[in-house]
C-alpha cells in the first residue's frame, strides 16, 4: 500500500427500523456512535435534483450572465412530523448509551428545534458528568429570513461514556487559517489553530460529486474530523439514523468499520448506488 493512504474499512448496512436492530447489538460493541436523526421539522424533507445545459432561452442565469436550462431529474423526500419527538427518540438514545464501548464517544446532531429536550434526555441518560461538548456546524448558504436572523447552524451534542477516560487524538485534529494571522507572526499563521467548539464549513454543494439528492445530506468534511479526533483505525463506528450514508463513507474512507443502520427506501437506495463496487455487507 503506498505511504500514507489508509485501506478502506468495512461497512455493514442494516434495513430496517433501527430500534429493534440495535437491541440485537452485544452490550459495549461501538466506539464510537453518530446519528443524525429526523430533526422533527413540522413537514416534509424534500430535495429536488436537477441539470443544467447552456441555452440561451434557458431559465437560470448563471456565472458570467450565461442562461441554462434546467431539467427535474428526481426528487427524494421523507416526513419530518412526530406528535411526540422525544418518545420516538429516547429508547434509541437508550440504546445508544447500551452499545457504547467504556471509552466511547456519543454524537447527537440536531437543530434548534429539539436539541434542548435531547440534552435533559442525555443528561439523564449518560449522566449529567459525561456531556463534553455541545459543538456548532455553522455553515452560510441559502436564503435570508426577514422578520429573524436566519438560522444557519446545526447543534452536535457530544457525551462521553466515561468522561475521565474517552478517545481524543489531538494530533489528529486539522488545523484552519487564523482570522487575524498577522497578530501571531508567520509561524503560528503558516501552522494554523486548532478549532473551537464552532466549525465553519460548508454545506454540500449542490453541484458537488459528494451530492447524492438525498434531504438532510452532511458533508463528509464534517463527519471526518469526529471520526479522526474520536476513533481509531481499529474501532468499530455505528450510525442508526444512516440516511445517504456520508458517516459510512467518513468511518470507511478512513479505514474505519462501520455498521450503518437505515429504514427509508430511498435512502437505502442512495446508498446502494454510493457503495456500489466497495466492501459491503447488506443486512436486509
């Protein structure tokens, strides 16, 4: 293998509802646990994908003051609408805390809608002592509210099984550009900082070849700092809220095993097409 490239880790897919699987699952057989579940927004999650070809009667302006015309190429969508969140989401975070290994790590993303009912539940769950972090994804794209400042971040709550003793390699952090470099001198400016406990980065960009059409999509980019800092390359990984499977490809892509866990039909179906000709093994 040449110098410096990890071999791909193995991915194992689940179909079906979550809960059951996961109570399948040996006590303490994850080191580590993302989920990005259904943010219980109100309504549908849609997404719409599209091409775009040069025509001069086209639809869209592009860069360049060029027109293109847009085609519908497909749509996915899943209900987003729950009477009661937190009795959908509590026995899973149960088993959450059930399935992670002494030394792991627990990632709950969400938004503003829910994350302050899932950090009570958390806390009752992993015990107040063990919450870590509460990090920001803060990203800057799409519209603009008029009558409140545009809500343009997503919460991640990290618990640790134990907090005297969790993974976290510091040396595998990345480092970002300081805002202000000439107040540290080259050196610290030409070696970067380390982040805080918000993290700018993009979302995925709709013209990207990471794009999948999936509703909810999260950037590999993002996923791969939580699984560098928070794992290690002989550490089994476990997403139960799957979606495009983008966790799946961060763990994998960084020799990582992972174990997915998905129910929605078009997500299974953006995910066989995504692993297609990798290391698979489907559990259906």
């Amino acid at each position: 293998m040449t110098p410096g490239l990890v071999s791909r880790g193995r991915l194992e897919i689940f179909s079906g509802d979550n809960l059951p699987i996961l109570a399948g699952f040996p006590a303490e057989s994850f080191d580590l646990i993302y989920v990005d579940p259904p943010f219980n927004t109100g309504g549908p999650q849609k997404r719409t994908r599209i091409s775009t070809q040069r025509d001069a009667q086209g639809d869209r302006v592009g860069f360049g003051g060029h027109r293109y015309k847009t085609t519908v190429v497909g749509t996915s969508a899943f209900d987003d609408d729950y009477d009661d969140y937190m009795a959908f989401l509590l026995p899973r975070l149960q088993q959450a805390h059930r399935l992670l290994s002494r030394t792991g790590s627990f990632f709950l993303h969400l938004d503003y809608r829910e994350v302050h009912y899932a950090k009570v539940a958390l806390d009752g769950i992993f015990g107040r002592q063990n919450f870590v972090n509460e990090i920001i994804w803060a990203y800057d794209y799409g519209g603009r509210a008029t009558k409140r400042w545009s809500p343009k971040h997503d919460n991640i709550l990290w618990y640790a099984k134990d907090v005297e003793d969790y993974c976290f390699v510091y040396d595998e952090i990345d480092r970002i550009p300081y805002m202000a470099p000439t107040l540290v001198g080259a050196e610290k400016a030409e070696r970067g900082k380390t982040p805080t406990d918000t993290w700018w980065h993009t979302i995925v960009s709709p013209t990207s070849k990471e794009k999948t059409g999936y509703p909810t999509q999260k950037p590999v980019g993002l996923l791969s700092r939580i699984v560098r800092v928070h794992s290690r390359p002989e550490h089994r990984l476990l997403d139960f809220f799957a979606g495009s499977g983008s966790f799946g490809e961060a763990g994998a892509g960084l020799g990582r095993d992972v174990c997915l866990v998905e129910q929605n039909p078009e997500a299974l179906a953006v995910m066989r097409k995504r692993f297609a000709g990798t290391d698979v093994v489907w559990h259906e």
